[in-house]
C-alpha cells in the first residue's frame, strides 16, 4: 500500500513539473511538423546533371543505387575531328528500403546530380515500392529547398577568386591604355608645341614695323 501511494506522489509530482511546460506533441499528420530545410527526406536526383560515372553506386555502404548505361557515340565537333563517346543514363534507383541515409552518395557525386530533399511522406504499404526508379527520383528535385547562403565572411570560393583577379587585370590595362591615349592626345593638341614657326613670323613682322616707324 506504501509502495502504490509512493508511485501515485512521483506520477502527481511529474505531473506538475511539466504541466507548465510547453507541450512537444506533434499534431501529425493533422499538423505538418515544422522540420530544417536540411533535413534528410529523401534523395533527389537531377538525371541532366548525371554522367552515369558509378561512384555513388561504388561510394554507397548498401549497395542500394542501381545504375545502368549505355555509350553513344556522336559525331566530330568540326569536320576532320575525332567522334567523342558519352555515357547515356538507362536507369537510376535507389532503394530506400535498403539505404540509411548516411550521404555519401550526395557527398562524392562530383556533378551535384544527387541532393537532399524534405519530403518524408513516402511510406509505402509494399516494401517493394521504395524502389524509387529516375522519374519519381528526378521529381523529388522539385522539392529541393536552395542552397544556403554564402557565409559573409568566408573565403571567396577559387573560380571567383580567380575570375576576379583577370577581371582587375583588365581594367588595370585599359586604364593604363586610356591614360597613354589622352597623354598623346593633348601632346598633340597643346598650342605651345603646335607649329613653333607661325610665333616666329609674328615676332618678325613686329621686327619689320618697328624699324618703319624708325625711319
Ligand atoms: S544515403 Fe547512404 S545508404 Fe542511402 S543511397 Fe546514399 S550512400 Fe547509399
Ligand atoms: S556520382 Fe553523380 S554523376 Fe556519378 S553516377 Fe552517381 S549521381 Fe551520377
């Protein structure tokens, strides 16, 4: 009997400890939860962006990206040249029965071509149906939030960095050009250097009157 009225004080004092606090229940699914937009949802993949290079297939710790291409050839940019060989994507899945979401497949894809997206409502009542095949992966995209913004003080990334720096390089060079053209152009136009004779006739012909005047 002890023992039950020691139990009912510690629920009742449990009780009023929270009974001020917020309440932490979500209203699922009356109520979208609020969630980062980085959260891990699922995975989307932009198919424009994939050359079909297997390394998320080979990064991927559950075997659960199924790829599969074919090479095309094309012909040669300009008469004369080489045809060139591209990989021609088939097919793209991801089995997320299978994946446990640790991206790394995100993370190596050297092309962007695999993002994370929000979306979670996609259980299934068949375990087979989450095999996500390119289409449903590729409309997943839509739902990807953009990326964030640039921390203000980190480092410019190096293209912009180096983009940057020709630019500069130019408009130093066409400064220094403008400046050696408006140099030569007032060298030209500068009366004092214009035609040094015209001033000596003058001078002479003020010689001549006055000795006119003389005589
Ligand atoms: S998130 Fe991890 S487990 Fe899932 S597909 Fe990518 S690499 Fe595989
Ligand atoms: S790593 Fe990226 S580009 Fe390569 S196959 Fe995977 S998704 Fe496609």
């Amino acid at each position: 009997m002890a023992v039950l009225g020691r139990g009912l004080i510690d629920g009742l004092r449990v009780t009023a400890k929270t009974l001020g606090r917020r309440a932490v229940t979500e209203q699922y699914p009356d109520v979208q939860p609020e969630l980062p937009p980085r959260s891990r949802g699922v995975i989307a993949l932009m198919e424009e962006n994939c050359t079909s290079c297997m390394l998320c297939a080979r990064e991927c710790p559950d075997w659960c990206i199924y790829i599969e291409s074919h090479k095309e050839t094309l012909p040669p940019a300009v008469e004369g040249g080489r045809e060139r060989n591209r990989n021609v994507l088939d097919r793209f899945a991801i089995d997320f029965s299978l994946c446990m979401y640790c991206g790394i497949c995100i993370e190596v894809c050297p092309f962007d071509a695999l993002e994370w997206s929000p979306e979670f409502e996609y259980a299934e009542l068949d375990i087979k149906d989450l095999l996500h095949e390119k289409d449903r992966l590729r409309e997943w995209f839509w739902t990807v939030p953009p990326p964030v913004a640039l921390d203000p003080a980190a480092e410019k990334p190096k293209e912009i960095a180096l983009a940057q720096k020709a630019a500069d390089k130019r408009i130093t060079a066409r400064k220094a050009a403008e400046i050696v053209a408006l140099a030569e152009d007032s060298a030209t136009e500068d009366p004092a250097t214009e035609d040094p004779a015209t001033e000596d006739t003058a001078t002479d012909d003020t010689a001549t009157e006055d000795t006119g005047g003389d005589g």
